[in-house]
C-alpha cells in the first residue's frame, strides 16, 4: 500500500495500491446509475409472506455490507409480477433508507435474485464505469454516512428520498483499481462471516453441553437455596460511575466502574430487572454488583458446588417461567431459591466446567479476532476513499 499523507495536491485517498496513479474523479451518484428505486410492502402486509416464492428484502435483511437472511420474507408470484420494477439483479446495490438502521447498505447476491423489496430500502443499478462494490463501500465509508446524515437535519432521521440519493457525491478511481478496492473489503467481509460462523458453532455446542449438563440422570438434585446465598446488592446510580476504578455489573453486563467493589470474589450474577431479565454473568473478582442483578453467592459452600459449573448451569436454563410483571419485567428472589439444580459429584463438577471453560475462552479469542476485523476494515474505509 502506497501512503498519500504527504500529498497535498492530488485528489487521492490517503492509502492507495502503489500501482495505481492519477487523481480520482468527483461525480455524483445521479452520474453513474442507470437506475434508483424502491418498491412496497404487499397489501396484506405479513400475512400474505409465503415460506417459499420470490425473496421479499426488507430493511432488517440489510446489514453493514452483508445480507441478514434468517428471516427473510417470500411472496409469491402474483405478488412478485405486481412489483416486477423492483425486481433485483444480481449485483444491484441495496440501501436502507429509512428508520433506525437507515444508512445500511450490502450487495444483491445469487440468494435473493428475482425477489423484490419493500418500501424501506432502495435498489441502486449502476453503469459500467462504477463498480457495484465499490459504491457500497463507498456508501459505508465515513465519507458516505456523513453525506447520509447530512440529509437528517434535526437528528429525526426519517428518510431518504432518491434525488438526495441521486446528489451524493463520490470520488471515483479507474475501474481497475475500484476492482481491487473492492477485492480487498470483500475478502475481509467473508472473513467477518466466516468469523461469525465458527463463533455460532461454539455457541451452539457449548449451549448443548450445558443442557446436558442439566439432564444428567443418578445425580443430586437440590434446591439453589441449599447451596447458594441469593440477594440483590445495593445499587449505585449512572451518575456515580467513574472512568477508572472497579467494574460494575448491571443489567447488561458491564456498564461501567466505580471508586469501590462490593464484592472481592468472582460472582454469578443474574439480571433481574428490564428487558435483559435473566441473562448470567460471571463476574471479575473486585467488582460492584448492582441491584439491577441477583447474585448467586456459592461462597460459603464450596464444599457441595463448583462456581463455575453453576455458572455454566444456570446459563442453559430458560427463566421465562419466573419472570413476572407486566411493565417491566423481573426476577425476585423466592421462585430462585425454589430452582432445582442437579449437582455430580465435586470432582465431575470441575471436569465439566473445565470443558465448557476452554469452549468459552476460545469462544472469546473468536470474537476478539472478529472485532479485529471489524476495525480493519473500519480503518480502510476511512483511509481508501475520499
């Protein structure tokens, strides 16, 4: 990669391939599509969906320069002629343009060609002198959003119409080096997904290996009450954190750091309160534990279970059941203590623990890898467009 810091004159980004010169040419979009557009949702809405038929694109199946098709919709061919000019093509440009996730952009692949989309995202059709990828990246660039958000004045962000779509502008390239611009990100891409893919594998197998964990038949089953202090701490408000100090577990997760810990070993802790009902943390040693989570103090009886292990357990198990109130959802503490738990021996708690403990550590070093890539490609947004 050549580095074009230095450079004061030419139109360049500042990271280039050094086989590549001259200055790249500003255009808008309205200049190198043949085609913007978006189509409707079907009169009927989610009740005429299909489970087989055209694919039917909606805002949520478009992510950050990848397709998001666990749930993707289907309509059937009467619906599919009624739209037929939104048909998509393979390579056609998708951009969510309105709601919360307006701004998202990701490529028509061999998945969904021959389906349609609704009217939330826009379908961009370029001509031959603009790569499709390319102009994807472009629009998930620094570069691109900030033109995206310029549109929402009043941080509203209500919509995109196709002729601000049509005045965005964007230094292009020759064609060559857009290709390998765009090679470049698509292969970090498949390896964010394939990243994905070996994580939700480790997942899935750590899930099964802590269910099986909690159907051992010939095994001890006592109550959590038996084996575990279970209370809810005192709680500090968002206005007591501070930026260093000791972490602070609420309902989601870590949420901060406080001068103080109010607890010197490691703890279960599970969400007691809100949307996150239920969720189970294992804490680090020296933190404060809000009143937001209940915790599961095994401390005192080490002699009948291993922490982890209970972690572990606790984590497979499913809390609808005990969750109660109409407004915002809870935990309270009676319905935990009565939790049956089956308990082996000692010895077999820490073999079991140890297994699921070297799948979550690897399941960590996956996603910092992942997260790695993430901020690669960030990087090269920012540094090789203009």
């Amino acid at each position: 990669m050549a580095n074009n810091n230095d450079n004061k004159v030419l139109n360049v980004p500042p990271l280039r391939f050094p086989e590549f010169s001259g200055e790249w040419k500003m255009c808008t979009i309205g200049e190198l599509i043949t085609k913007v557009g978006s189509g409707v949702t079907p009169r009927g809405g989610e009740a005429v969906y299909k489970t087989e038929g055209h694919p039917f694109v909606r805002s949520q199946n478009v992510g950050l320069g990848n397709l998001l098709l666990d749930d993707i919709a289907f309509i059937d061919e009467e619906t599919h002629l009624r739209q037929k000019n939104t048909e998509l093509q393979f390579n056609d440009v998708l951009l969510n343009i309105t709601g919360a996730s307006i701004g998202r952009s990701a490529l028509v692949d061999k998945q969904i060609v021959g389906g349609n989309v609704n009217q939330h995202v826009c379908i961009i059709r370029t001509k031959e002198n603009l790569v499709p990828s390319f102009i994807c990246s472009f629009l998930l660039s620094n570069y691109g959003q900030r033109q995206i958000d310029s549109f929402q004045a009043g941080g509203n962000r209500q919509g995109l119409n196709f002729e601000q779509i049509k005045s965005i502008k964007i230094t292009i390239p020759s064609k060559d080096e857009q290709i390998k611009i765009a090679k470049l990100l698509r292969a970090i891409d498949e390896r964010i997904a394939t990243q994905n893919k070996i994580i939700d594998k480790l997942q899935s197998l750590i899930k099964g290996l802590r269910v099986c964990c909690m159907q051992r038949n010939g095994s001890n089953n006592v109550y959590l009450s038996e084996i575990a202090q279970i209370y809810q701490p005192q709680t500090i408000s968002s206005a007591e954190l501070t930026e260093d100090g000791f972490l602070v577990y609420g309902a989601n997760g870590i949420i901060g750091k406080y001068k103080d810990y109010n607890h010197k070993t490691e703890q279960i802790c599970i969400t007691c309160r809100g949307n996150t009902c239920g969720m189970v943390n294992y804490t680090k040693p020296m933190s404060w534990i809000t009143g937001n989570a209940m915790v599961i103090n095994t401390d005192k009886y080490q002699d009948k279970v291993y922490k982890k292990y209970l972690y572990h357990y606790l984590s497979a198990y499913n809390f609808n059941s005990i969750i109660s109130g109409s407004g915002q959802p809870q935990i309270v503490r009676t319905p935990l203590e009565k939790l049956k738990i089956t308990l082996p021996t000692i010895s077999e708690q820490k073999q079991k623990a140890m297994i699921l403990d070297k799948i979550q550590d690897k399941i960590e070093i996956n996603h910092n890898i992942l997260n790695l890539y993430i901020l690669q490609k960030q990087y090269l947004l920012r540094q090789m467009f203009i």
